[in-house]
C-alpha cells in the first residue's frame, strides 16, 4: 500500500493542489497572525514604556557613587546607569516659555534607548536632545530654569530629537533628554538604577543581595507598569491579541479539516475499488493517512516560511507607509510555528481519517453509489443533534460569563464552543436558511432558479459542504469588523470614565483668561469650556491645591461632575482628609470637607475663592464626541496655537493625547489585521471552488440528461452559479450574524457590558463583506461550470 499510496500522490499532483494551496495560506494565516500579534504587542509596549528598552533589571531609589561603582564590578553586569528626572521651565526662542521634564540620557551603550529622529547625540558639556514632538529644531539653545536648583538659568543647546512616534512620552509637554552631569546641575536626584546584564540568571539574586530592602524588579516588570500607567493594563492588549490569534486557529483549522474532507471524499470510487482488489480497511485508512501527512506537512512547512516572510512584509510596509505605532522589529514566537505545524498537519490527518474509516464501513459495491445517494442514518443524526446542541449551550454560557465578567479567555472559548456547534448542527442549519432564501429566489430567477433551489436542497450534506468554507471566512472578517468598530468606542468609553477632562491648559494667574476661553470656545471640535481657578487653602494636615470653579466646569467634564455649594469644598476619598474636616482659604473662609470618589478632582465653589489664594488658572476644555485620532490631534494643535498667541509657555494637559494614543493603537491593529482579511476570502474561494467542482463531477450525467432535455449551455452554466449564489447568500447570512455575535461579546468581555454601543456595529462594511462573499462563490464556480458545459451530453451519458 505504501507503494500505490506514493504513487496516487505523484499521478494525481493537481488533485492536492487546492487542498495544499489552502493549508498553506491557512498555516501562513495563523502564522503571521501571531507574530504580527507579539510583533504589535512588543512595539506598543516598547512605545509606551520605551526608557526599559535593554533594561534587565530596575534598582528602585537613590545611590551614591560608590554604589554605582560596585554595581558595574558585580559579575554579570554590563551596564549600570543612574536614571533621574526634574521638572523645567525652558525659555524657547519663538515659543516662549515650555514647561516638561528632563531625564536622564545614558551613556552610549545598551542602556541608551533613544531612537533620533533628526540630529545627533550629545558630544560636549551643555548639548542635550529634545522630544521630537516638541517642535525645537537641533541648534536651538534655551535658557532653562529647574526647580530646586537655586542657581542662575542655564544655557542648554538642543543638537537632536528623540524619536516620540507612538509614546505617550510625548503628552509630557516639553521631554529633554539630558547627560546625568547636566542633571546634577538642576539638583535632580537619582530615582533608580538600570541595569543591564550578559543573561546570566544569578544576577538578580546578586544585586539583591547586595543591597538589601531595595526594590529591585525586572526591566519586563517595570515595562508592563509603564505600560498600565497609560493604558490601564498591558494585559487588555494582550488578550485582545490573544483573542485574534485563537480565532486565526480555530478558523484555519476548521477550513483545513473541510478542505480535506472534500478530497477524501471525492475519492470513495478509488477508495471501493482498492477493497475490491483485497485491501483491508486498516490499509486504507493507512493509506489515506499517509497522504494527508505528505500533503499536510509539506503545505505546513511552506506556509510557516510563507506567514514569516508575510510577517517582515508587513513590517517594511508598515515603516514605508509610517504607522503610527512604530514596528522596531518582527517577534517570532515558538508558538507561532508551533501552531501553524500542528494546524497544518494534525488537522490534515484528524480531517482525512473521519471520510475514510466511513468508507470503510461501506461494502465496496455499496461505495460505488453516488455520494449524494449515501444518507445519515437516524442514529448518527440524533447524536449529531445532541452533542451540536449540548456544545451550544456551553458556549452561550461561556460567551454570557465573559461579557458579564469581561473575561476574553471565557469569549474565546465560547466563540469556539459555540463555532464547533455551528460546524456540528451546519446540516439542519444551512439548508434550513436555503430554503428560506430559495423561496426569494424561485420569484426571481423563472425554472432555473426554481431548479437551482432544489439541488441545493436536495443533498444537504454537498450543500453544507460548500457553504462552510465561506461560512468561516465571513464569520472571522465579520467578527473582526464589529470588534474593532465597537472597541474603538468602547475604548473611548472606559478613557472618559477614569479621565474625564479632555484638555486643561494651565498658565499664569494673570492671563486673560476670558479671551482664552472665548478664543478657545470657538474652535469647530470644542463642545465646552470652563475657567477653574487652582487655590492654595490649608488644613491641620498642611497646604492643598483645591480647583475654584462655576456651574459650568460640570459640563466640560466627561461624564458630569456636581460643583460643591458654597462654603463647601469636594475632596478624593484617597486625598488624607475626612468628611467634615475644615479647610481655609486665604482670606480666612472657611470650607467644610466633603469627600468624592478616589478618582475626585478637588473642588470648591468660585463664591470662595480669594484673589491672593491664586496659584494658577485653568481652562477645562470638553472636545466634540466622535472624534478620532486624526481629528484629537488637529484640533490639539489648533488649541496649542491659539494657547501660544494668548498665554506663550502655557502648560498643555489632559486625556485627549491619551484617547488619541489608543485610537492610534486600535487602527494599526485593524489595519495590520485587515491586510490578513482577504486570506479569509481566498481559502473560502478555494474551499467554494473544491465543493462545486465536486459536485460537478457527482452530477455529470445529470447535467448531461439536462442538456439533452433542451437546457442550453448558458441555462446550465446559469443554473451552477445561482446555486452558488444561493448556498453562499446562506453561507453570509449566517456567518454575518455569528460575526455580530462574536464581535458584541468578545467587546463586552474586553471592556464591559456598558460599554459596548450597538450603533457604532459598521453596517457599510458588513455590507462590503456580503457583496464580496457572493461573489468570490460566483468566481468560484466559473471554472466548474465552464466544465460542465464544455461537456458533451453524449460524453457525459456514456
């Protein structure tokens, strides 16, 4: 057998093709899918907390030299590099005055993450480098002013800027990136050491033991945290990752299995013809295994180097094209290939050894029966029904546990459960919406619509076969398309919720203010404003900052905030006061302490405040709703020129950045995730284009009986393409409402059941998807129905 097994699978070459084409892109799908996903998940992460980068270790406090020294000694060490920071007022030639940070710029080695974006790294005592958001062209020298410092303004010379593309570093104001002698100058403190090693494993435990009671965590760790303090949690992003690559899996998987299911079917005549010659079932069962372990394995081999070449593509498109989140370098995980070799292959074997243990079971004159005339029997199809059933019940709980309990391990099991129930119940379900859309059809399309919806009817087993694939391919692009499209309002959603104020621009307590704020009112995007006066008030506990505000600071927050009567001042429960503490106000009044949530912007009435308590004044600035990232940002620029005309070296806070950050996010992914969309559609194509063109041959004699009853060629080939229609117009209702499904649960299970808005679903592009669907089944069945007709009925019948 192994001799006629070797020999089927070098005669008959072209028959594997399909199926080989379509575990190659499934492998190569799942492939770049996940490396894509590590790949996004380590730029972000690199994006967000990018001063980790080369960081093994983190030395949390303040060290003298002698401590540095004896670090840098200490086996294993590679570099140890003091990191600080301290506020600055820099005076900026055209800018006026900017307030920012300056941190620590390391020596050039491992621990020197700065990308530059322009420029070149400092040289001589005095040079610096800027964030490259900042808007300060290298040679540029500014007059910097540093709290704590005590001494006279130094002269700094900007000679590069640091690449901010994708960090929310670049919220920051004004960032210098500063040689640690300058920053001693400004009286800057080291705050922690970072450490890089040559990988050996003790020198955790090494520098721990070292110094004692220090906080020391790993440079991953302390990436992670940065990464939350923007983003929430790290591990949100993760799972959303996670989630598209499960489903990249699951899916894949389940074309490879239908594809091969197809192939094995289509050879019971070969299969019946070896028993007849004496070959015993377990020889053919052996036989077709094998097959499927040659194809499989070459097709996974070529698909895992396939899905990496894919995977550096996209990256050079992705720096050709200038994503916002900038992609350093493509993460291969093991898994990746892993998964993609256990897809390709043990899928191929699992799918070929159900087709031929049944034909086994067949006598082989019985195997010699048309495909179509082989029933299920009543047994089979009662415990197909029942486990279908008890698989969609599991998953609907799964997928209600993970919406209630935002738990996206739960949704993608529920998504699989409630899939395989899908796959399992497909032969009542899909011809079930046939012979609904039948119904439409016959009304349109005469006898041969009417003869279209009967053959599709006729064998439910042929029809679910072809409706699968495309099924699969619409399921994944629909779910995708309303996940991202409900994310991205989710998103904004939860970013509003824990940060309610979209832009606060700080200046000095006597700025116009009025002229800023009616300036700023008129802007097209701003749907809000108003003035918060910051006073300085005490307390038995010391001096507090307290916002000053009117009735109209409620309406330019997100999500509403009460403003304190009178005589009364609202407090976060986490500010160290109590309910009922007394607060005093410059000129003597007196507050009574009211506390808030943690999340509580101090408050008090403007009938309070006194003049000489003034510190600062604010403007609290509310943006328009449905803007995205690209609007965020325009209308931050229009805000920050109006702010450089009124009230120069003004400081620039507030959530929108933010908002914009994670927009900018969400489209890359969707953008990267969109390029491996049309792979979805091509492997449906593939698997449409192997059930048709078995079913053409299945129905050779029927087509030709056909032809010889007067049904010319162009009603024949007619007749193949509105079945194909038909079965794929089921194959999109379905898969279309399973996306919304999906897509609605695995948002609700990301960011919360409240989150999710049922208006923001994308119907234009649900729409898009349907159009393309149709008609990759009608290209699909082109190349069948030209030869069905091609042959001659006299042919056809002999």
């Amino acid at each position: 057998m192994l001799g006629v097994t070797l020999a089927q699978v070098r005669a008959h070459k072209g028959r594997y093709a399909a199926s080989s084409l379509a575990v190659m892109i499934a492998v190569a799908f799942i492939v770049t899918t996940l490396s894509l996903g590590s790949t996004v998940q380590r730029s972000i992460t690199d994006a967000l907390a990018m001063q980790y980068r080369g960081t093994d270790y983190v030395l949390e406090g303040n060290f003298a030299a002698a401590d540095l020294d004896q670090l840098r000694t200490m086996r294993g060490v590679v570099a140890a590099e003091p990191m600080s920071t301290g506020f600055v007022s820099a005076l900026v030639p055209g800018q006026g005055t900017r307030y920012g940070l300056a941190e620590t710029l390391a020596a050039p080695g491992p621990l020197r993450w700065h990308n530059l974006s322009e420029g070149r790294f400092p040289e001589v005592h005095g040079e610096v480098l800027a964030g490259s958001t900042t808007g300060i062209a290298p040679g540029t020298v500014i007059t910097v002013d540093a709290e704590g410092s005590g001494g006279a303004p130094l002269e700094w010379t900007i000679v590069g800027l640091v690449d901010l593309r994708g960090s929310p570093q670049a919220m920051d104001g004004a960032t210098f990136y500063v040689p640690p002698g300058l920053l001693e100058e400004l009286g800057a403190e080291t705050s922690s050491v970072h450490i890089a090693s040559d990988g050996t494993p003790k020198v955790f435990g090494t520098v721990g033991n070292a110094f004692p009671g220090v906080p020391i965590t790993t440079g991953e760790d302390a990436a992670a945290a940065a990464a939350e303090e923007y983003l929430g949690t790290s591990g949100l992003l993760q799972n959303v990752l996670l989630g598209f690559g499960a489903i990249a899996v699951v899916v894949a998987g389940l074309v490879i299995a239908n594809t091969f299911s197809v192939i094995v079917a289509s050879r019971t005549r070969d299969l019946a013809l070896l028993r007849t010659v004496g070959a015993t079932g377990s020889q053919i069962r052996a036989s077709v295994s094998l097959e499927a372990l040659i194809v499989g394995a070459f097709s996974a081999v070529a698909g895992v180097v396939l899905g990496c070449g894919a995977a550096y593509g996209l990256r050079a498109a992705g720096e050709a094209l200038s994503l916002p989140i900038p992609l350093h370098t493509v993460s291969l995980p093991t898994t990746a290939i892993v998964a993609g070799l256990f897809v390709g292959i043990v899928m191929s074997l699992v799918a070929a050894h159900a087709p031929a243990r049944a034909a086994t079971r067949v006598s082989p004159l019985a195997a010699f029966r048309p495909l179509e005339t082989v029933r299920e029997s009543r047994r089979t199809s009662a415990l197909r029904a029942a486990i279908g059933l008890m698989l969609l019940g599991s998953g609907i709980v799964a997928l209600v546990f993970a919406a209630l309990g935002e738990n996206i391990l739960a949704g993608c099991a529920g998504g699989f459960l409630t899939f395989l129930a899908m796959v399992v119940l497909a032969n009542r379900i899909v011809p079930g919406v046939v012979a609904g859309l039948g119904s439409v059809l016959t009304r349109l399309s005469g006898s041969v619509g009417e003869l279209a919806v009967r053959n599709a009817s006729r064998n439910p087993r042929r029809t679910t076969a072809t409706a699968m694939a495309l099924l699969i391919g619409v399921t994944l692009t629909s779910t995708i398309v309303v996940g991202a499209g409900l994310s991205k309002v989710a998103a904004a959603a939860s970013v509003n919720e824990e940060l309610p104020v979209d832009v606060m621009i700080t200046s000095a307590a006597d700025t116009d203010a009025q002229v800023l704020d009616t300036r700023i009112a008129r802007l097209a995007d701003v749907a809000g404003t108003a003035l918060a006066d910051e006073q300085r008030v005490s307390s038995d506990a010391g001096v507090h900052s307290i916002y000053a505000v009117d009735s109209q600071f409620g309406t330019a927050l997100r999500g509403g905030t009460p403003v304190p009567e009178p005589g009364t001042a609202l407090l976060s429960s986490d500010s160290g006061l109590s309910d009922g503490d007394i607060l005093t106000v410059g000129d003597g009044k007196m507050l009574i302490v009211r506390l808030g949530e943690p999340t509580q912007i101090p408050l008090m009435n403007i009938a309070d405040a006194a003049p000489a308590s003034s510190e600062s004044l604010s403007l609290i600035v509310r943006l328009a709703d449905d803007l995205d990232g690209n609007a965020l940002r325009e209308v931050q620029d229009q805000i920050a020129t109006v702010v450089d005309e009124i009230s120069p070296g003004a400081d620039i806070t507030g959530t929108a950045a933010a908002r914009a950050v994670i927009d900018t996010i969400i489209d890359t992914m969707v953008m990267i995730v969109a390029g491996l969309l049309s792979v979805a559609i091509l492997i449906a194509l593939i698997g449409v284009g192997n059930t048709m063109a078995l079913s053409v041959i299945e129905r050779r004699r029927e087509s030709a009986l056909l032809r010889v009853v007067g049904l010319h060629r162009g009603s024949l080939r007619s007749l193949l393409i509105w079945e194909a229609s038909l079965i794929a117009g089921a194959a999109t209702a379905v898969g279309i409402g399973l996306g919304i499904v999906y897509g609605t649960a695995g948002t609700a299970s990301v960011f919360g059941l409240d989150k999710v808005v049922l208006g923001a679903i994308p119907a234009g592009q649900l729409a898009v998807i349907a159009f393309a669907a149709v008609a990759a089944a009608v290209i699909a069945t082109l190349v069948p129905a030209r030869r069905a007709v091609r042959t001659s009925p006299v042919e056809a019948l002999g």
